[in-house]
C-alpha cells in the first residue's frame, strides 16, 4: 500500500490501523535470495486453513470508494502458499511456491477527477504497475538487466516471473466504450506477459537429517553383517530364539545334512 509492505495477516490488525503496523522490510542474502521481515508464516494442513487465512487477509485490504468503483482495491496483494512434499520412505524433499497476486487496477487521474488521498493512492498504484511493466518488458526483449529492484513488489514477485516457474495473468476487462482505452492497455499489458520465456526445472533437495538417519540404519545393518560373518555374537543371536525357534533351526539343519542331492542349499531366510 502506497509502495509500504504490510502483514494482512498482523493479529495486531485489530486493534491498529494498516498504516499503524510494522512495515515489512526486504533484505537480501549473499546468495542474492531475497528475505521478507515482519511478515508472519502459518503452517496449514488442509485446503480450508488456507482459505480461512486468504478470507482474512484479502478482509483486513484497503479499500475505498473511486468515481470508476465503489470497493476501489487501493493496495496490491500478495498471498503465498509454500508446499513442501515428500514420498514415503524418501529423503528427497520437492518443494514448490505459488503466489497469488492481485493486482489494484491503474487509474487514469485526468478522468476520474480524484484529489485528496485517493489521488496520493491512485499515483503510487500506477508507479508500482509501471515499475512491473518495466520488469515484463525486459524479460520479454531478453535484456540483460532486469530492473527488479524498482519497487518492493516486483521484488516479492522475482521468482515468479521469468526462470524457473509458470505465469499465469488474468485480467480484468471493462466492455464500456468510455473505458476503450484502459481495455487496450490492459490487453497489451497481458500479452507481453504471454511473451515472457520460463524455465521449469524441478526444485529438489536431500532433507539432510532424512539422509543422515537412513546412512546410520545402512551402517548399523553392515555391522551386523561382519559380526555374523565373523561368526561374532553367535551366542547372544542363538539365546534370543524361543524353543519353537530353536527347533524349525535344527529340523533344517539336519534335513540339510541327510540331503545327498549336488545342488541341496540351506537358507538363513527360512529360520527368520
């Protein structure tokens, strides 16, 4: 809102208007991997815990009423949903994002005829969206710099746009004549969307405290194995049958022994 970051999802929000909670800041890592602060994380568990926190987020908006529409969106808004799955006995962890962006819609001021806050409002949601437009040209031309550093959405926004990920924009049409020339803008806004290139490549990793318990299991059966094979630990293996045990061992054994036949074989498996 206004170019400020702001947690939707603040319990604070309450009790303290949206300007009145901690602005959400960016910060970026050696690895060039951008971290959000003052931005909360909820773990959910099913499709309705979701949805509940996006029915929360998108009531606690800013709203108002503009001369073009009565519940004007007057701030953009971001959801992300972070899945991270796993196959059953696998340490391989796959990992995928999904951001759900709702754009506020770009406001011609000369007609509307808005002052005061909502004009205030009005230039900081057209400078945002000039800013992503920006963003969308460079990477439909393939330029070499790509000016996400413009603005703090395009930013929040760089992994979903261009690379390793899928972009899908749906956009929002006003069929009167009076509005021809904000529908043109927008089609053409759209299109160089569809024009960006992706590159999707699978995102997986090795949960390491998986691989570390899996490779001690490993060791400890490969210990087991040279004690048997040193014959180590006999005695203690042969006291933890029961008789029933004990005696399915002998009847194999012997039937082993009497068996005159080349090719007789006698299998551990078997006394398990």
């Amino acid at each position: 809102y206004n170019e400020a970051g702001y947690d939707l999802l603040d319990p604070s929000h309450d009790t303290k208007g949206l300007e009145d909670l901690p602005k959400v800041t960016l910060m970026e890592d050696d690895d060039g991997k951008t971290h959000l602060k003052n931005l909360a994380a909820n773990v959910v568990r099913s499709e309705e815990e979701a949805l509940n926190l996006l029915f929360v987020g998108d009531t606690n908006r800013m709203i108002s009423e503009t001369p073009m529409n009565l519940a004007s969106s007057r701030s953009h808004c971001v959801f992300t949903i972070a899945v991270d799955s796993r196959k059953p006995d696998s340490d391989v962890i796959r990992k995928s994002k999904l951001h759900l962006v709702d754009l506020a819609g770009s406001e011609r001021v000369k007609k509307t005829g808005i002052e005061g806050k909502s004009l205030t409002e009005a230039k900081y949601i057209n400078l945002s969206l000039h800013f992503l437009e920006q963003v969308i040209i460079s990477l439909q031309e393939k330029q070499k710099f790509i000016p996400y550093r413009n603005s703090m959405m395009t930013q929040v926004l760089r992994d979903s746009l261009g690379g390793n990920c899928r972009t899908v924009m749906v956009a929002t049409l006003a069929p009167e004549e009076p509005q021809l020339d904000e529908t043109v803008s927008t089609c053409r806004f759209a299109q160089r969307v569809a024009l960006i290139s992706n590159r999707l490549e699978l995102n997986e990793e090795v949960d390491p405290k998986l691989l570390i318990a899996r490779l001690k299991a490993q060791v400890r059966e490969l210990k087991e194995e040279i004690q048997i094979l040193r014959g180590e630990g006999y005695e203690r293996s042969v006291q933890s049958l029961n008789e029933e045990e004990r005696k399915r061992c002998d009847q194999l054994v012997l039937e082993y022994m009497m068996n005159e036949k080349d090719d007789a074989m006698l299998s551990p498996g078997e006394m398990a």
